[in-house]
C-alpha cells in the first residue's frame, strides 16, 4: 500500500511540475529577435531544474519533457517539438551525473553548482538546437553555426536565471515541504 501511495504521489508531483513548468513560459514570455527560430525569455527551464533536482532524473526529465514540450507544441512551435525535448534529456542527464557524482550530497554549494552546469548545458544545447533549426531550413553549415552563434541572447538570459533561480526555487521548496512535513 505504501508503494502504490509514494507513487500516486510521484505521479501527481510529476504532473504539477509539469504544468508549472508549461505556465513559467506561458505566463511570463519575452520575446528576443533572433536569426534563427523565435526565441524568448521565460522560467521554464529554471523549472525543468528544479523539476530534476527535487523529483530525480527520471521525473524531473519527464516533467520537463511535458511541460516544455507540450508548450511547444500548443504554441507553434510543433516542428521543432523534439529538439525541446532532446534537450531536457541532456540537461536532465548532465544533472543527474553530476549529483550522482557529488554524492547526492544537496548542500548549498552543490545545488548552485548544478544550477551554473543547468544554465551551461542549455546554452551548448541551444546552440546546437538552432544548427539544427538552421539547416531544416536549407541554410549551410557555415552560416547554420553563425545564425546559431548570433541567436543565443534570450538563451544566456534564460541560462543566467536558471543559475540564479534554481537553487533559490530548489531549497524553499525543499525547506517548505520539509516544514509541512514537521508539521503533520
């Protein structure tokens, strides 16, 4: 009975997650002129991170995958749907190698060193997403690697909130249940 309520209560966690990972960016988005795709400033990849680091790898990345992938792909951006979401395996991955690494030790200096690598990893993901853009558009290597280069404002914006957001996300979150947990 314990199992089926830690994972009924998984699942729910997972679908929260999701959908507010799908609001950061639906609630607060800032478009940024790009030559490559239609990028824009929003919090859901500082959400995906604090997706993975309180629901583990494999939640965190699935809460990721629905929530920016289903923006996506309600919100014209269906075509390039996947590349979202091969990113948040990565980021997902890199995380999780990472902590795995560090003990899964959550002290204030490993979170924020996740958070940096997060910010990191979205910004070599990105560029190489918007390669890939760029030539499903019929552009050449050279100018796909250019036009990615020129294009990645709204992802450092993003990638230095995910930096500075994430480990503040993460630990009240994690204090916050925590509290309620004394509590009850």
């Amino acid at each position: 009975m314990n199992e089926e309520k830690n994972s009924l209560r998984s699942l729910v966690f997972t679908g929260i997650f999701a959908a507010i990972i799908y609001l950061g960016i639906w609630v607060l988005r800032i478009p940024i002129p790009a030559m490559v795709g239609r990028p824009f400033i929003h919090f859901g990849n500082t959400l995906t991170a604090v997706a993975i680091l309180y629901l583990g790898f494999s939640k965190g990345m699935l809460a990721g995958i629905i929530g920016l992938g289903g923006f996506d792909i309600l919100n014209g951006y269906a075509a390039t749907s996947w590349l979202t979401m091969l990113e948040v395996v990565v980021v997902a991955s890199v995380i999780s190698i990472i902590y795995k690494a560090m003990g899964h030790v959550d002290s204030r200096r490993n979170i924020i060193i996740l958070a940096i690598v997060a910010g990191a990893t979205k910004i070599f993901t990105t560029y190489c997403v918007s390669i890939v853009e760029a030539l499903m558009v019929g552009t050449s290597l050279k100018v796909a690697y250019v036009a990615a280069f020129v294009s990645l404002p709204a992802t450092v914006i993003n990638s230095c909130s995910t930096a500075i957001c994430t480990p503040l996300l993460y630990f009240a979150l994690r204090d916050g249940a925590k509290h309620l947990l004394q509590r009850h």
